[in-house]
C-alpha cells in the first residue's frame, strides 16, 4: 500500500511538511520512519488517497499516540501504543483511514 507522508523528527532537523508529502510505500514507512521517531515532539503523518490523515507522535518515555483528527470538531480518534504495539498498528492499517477500521481509537476532545 502507499501513502503519503509527512513529518518532522527534531534530532536530524529533517522534516517534510503536508503540503509536500510525499508518496511511500507502507514497508518503507514501518522501515525507514517508524525509528526516527526517537523523542518527544517527533511525528509522523500518513495520508490516505481521500486525503484522510493518520498521525503518529513521539510521547513521553516508550510511548506514542496515534490519532484521526478531526479539525472541524477540535477532536480525534486516538490511542497510546508503545514499539511493539505501534508496529502491529501500522502493518495492519487499511488502505483507507476510515474510522470503523480501527477499533482501538478513542474520542478525545482536545
């Protein structure tokens, strides 16, 4: 599967906004990405081709969220996953970024 990503990993500096995602595969993501998410503030997005977005960020500790936002309702659909669980996430995500096709994801009010 391919999506587009964006991102910003602070350590390097290298980040890449939305506006200029770019195309990759979902093996590159999980091997090329998922490990530069090394400290807080880190993130990664992934955009589907119904320009729904997925956005993964470096939490505190071994922890990352991952979230559905929803910009008109000042909400997403989130939860809190450590490597291991991240891992599974992301080589299970579907081709579109529909809420029905994650189950683990809460409503939180931001």
């Amino acid at each position: 599967m391919q999506y587009r990503v964006f991102f910003y990993f602070g350590a390097s500096g290298a980040q890449m906004s939305s506006a200029k995602a770019v195309e990759m595969s979902l093996e590159d993501i999980s091997e090329k990405l998922l490990e530069r998410l090394v400290a807080e503030g880190d993130y990664l997005g992934l955009i589907d081709d119904q320009e729904q977005v997925l956005q993964i960020a470096r939490g505190a500790g071994d922890r990352y969220w991952v979230e559905l936002p929803l910009d008109a309702a000042r909400a997403s659909y989130g939860c809190r996953l450590d490597l291991a669980g991240l891992k599974e996430f992301i080589e299970t995500l579907p081709e579109r970024f529909e809420l029905s096709g994650f189950e683990k994801l809460q409503y939180r009010p931001w």
